[in-house]
C-alpha cells in the first residue's frame, strides 16, 4: 500500500502542469458556439452579448496558456491575442468546408442541417481551431481538441495535418488522417478512409510518413492510402476498399475489382487503375 501511494505521489509531482480536458472542452464548444449559433446553447442574439463571449473566450485561452508555460513557445496573451485575430479566417475557411459540404450530399436539406448533424463538419471545426493552434507552437491543446471531437465523431484527424480548401467529408465514421497529411483543395472523403503511415518506427517521427492528396479528388469508402511518398494526383478518384502504397498520376481512377472466370468458383482481386488525361 505504501509503495503504490509512495508511485503515485511521485507521478503526480512529476505530471506536468497542463489544462484539464474539461476545460479544454468547455473552451472549444463555447468558441463553436460563438462561430456557429447552432451549436450555443442559446443564440447570441444581442451585439453586446456577442462582444463580451467573444473577449471572454479570449480571456480564457490566455489563462490557459499563462498557467501553462510549459506548452508554450513564448508570451500565452500575445499568442491568445495572435489565435483570435486568425479567427476570422478560420471561420472563412469552415464557411467553405460548409459549402463544400453541401454540395457534395444530395441528401442535406440545408446547411443548418449539416452544422447541426454532421459529425464531419464538427470534426473538420475541431481540426481548423486546432490546426491554428498547432502552427502557432503550442502543444497537447491541439491534441486534446481533435481528440475531443474524435471520441464524439470517431474521426481523427491529426492538427498537423495540412487540408486545403472546401474540404467535404460525408458520412465520417472511421476516418484517420495522419500528422503529415497533405490535402489540396476541393477534396471529398467518404467512411473509412485511412490516409496514413508505411512505417511506425519512433525514428521517423519528423519524417513526412502520410500520402500527399493533390486538388480535385474524391476518396471512396474503406480506402486506405500509405506513405509519405504516396502522391494521389489532381483530378483522381480513388474507388472503395483499394490499398495503396504508390503514388497515382492526375486523372485517374482507381478501384478494386474481384472477377469470376469461366464456370470457376476461384476468385481473383486485382486494381484496376485508368488514366484519362
């Protein structure tokens, strides 16, 4: 008994100071709160009310981040004050991943719909506040929002992942985009979708170890694609369940195919991959 509280006693004086995830938490869906109404508890409809959220947010993060040294390159007000002043451009960039959304899914009524029930815009939120956090220097926070909005989503997406413009995920369930993950512009994601690592080796930490997708592609369920090497070029689509581990050329298409021969009960899966440039 006394060695286990004497293990325990040092492990608490050891842990760094860091923020609890409740407040972490509280920080993040008050901040969506204040971007997007539907997910406040109650709209903010008076100005004055707006403001003093608004500054209160930013009163917050800077007590995070100043009660946290540790996590931090530099002075926590004047990073709280650089993070708020890219809110604007944050905001920008999910109003297009809104859109993006939008028009990919025939089956969303209205973007309201779309803030309010899909898990891939929560997830892409998380991970536009996250990303900003992340490139700004700041450790674990990010983390501990897109992991956040994984356990809700069950879409994990790393903060240093680097995802262009008008991003659109559907379905979202079981997505895994990996820290060095380069995505392009109007890009579409369906369910299951893996964009990861060949190599898991601690070594390679500061390698790039996840694929590079170029603008323009669409990504099927169940796709899996490897390596840091990996290049999806502009313009592909990527079919459902297909494994790769090598780059592809603009203007292809890629996709798994099992065939029957003659009369035969053997089955052969092969890729099939068509360029139409």
């Amino acid at each position: 008994m006394d060695s286990l509280i004497d293990q325990l006693h040092a492990a608490h004086n050891k842990c760094p100071e860091c923020p609890s995830p409740k407040v972490i938490k509280r920080f993040f869906e008050e901040l969506l709160g204040v971007l997007f109404p539907e997910h406040a508890n109650e709209p903010l409809k008076e100005r004055g009310n707006l403001e003093m959220k608004y500054f209160d947010l930013l009163v917050q993060l800077k007590g995070i981040l100043t009660k946290n040294p540790n996590l931090i390159t530099g002075d926590g007000e004047k990073l709280a004050d650089k993070f708020f002043s890219s809110l604007g451009n944050i905001y920008q960039l999910l109003l297009e991943d809104l859109d993006a959304m939008y028009a990919g899914d025939p089956a969303a009524k209205s973007k309201t719909e779309i803030v309010r029930c899909y898990p891939g815009f929560y997830a892409v939120c998380a991970y536009r506040i996250a990303h900003q956090l992340y490139t700004m220097g700041i450790s674990l926070i990010p983390r501990m929002i897109t992991e956040y909005a994984h356990s809700k989503t069950g879409v994990d997406i790393h903060p240093g992942a680097k995802i262009g413009r008008f991003f659109c995920i559907d379905h979202a369930t079981g997505i895994v985009i990996g820290e060095t993950t380069e995505v392009g512009d109007n890009v579409k994601i369906y369910q299951g979708v893996t964009l990861g690592a060949l190599s898991v080796k601690k070594e390679d930490a500061d390698k790039k170890r996840h694929p590079t997708i170029e603008d323009n592609v669409v990504i099927y369920a169940g796709a899996t694609i490897l390596g840091g090497n990996t290049v999806i070029g502009k313009d592909s689509v990527v079919g459902g369940n297909v494994w790769l581990t090598k780059s592809i050329p603009p203007n292809s298409k890629i996709y798994y195919q099992t065939k029957i021969y003659d009369g035969s009960t053997n089955l052969t899966d092969f890729y099939v991959l068509k360029n139409e440039a």
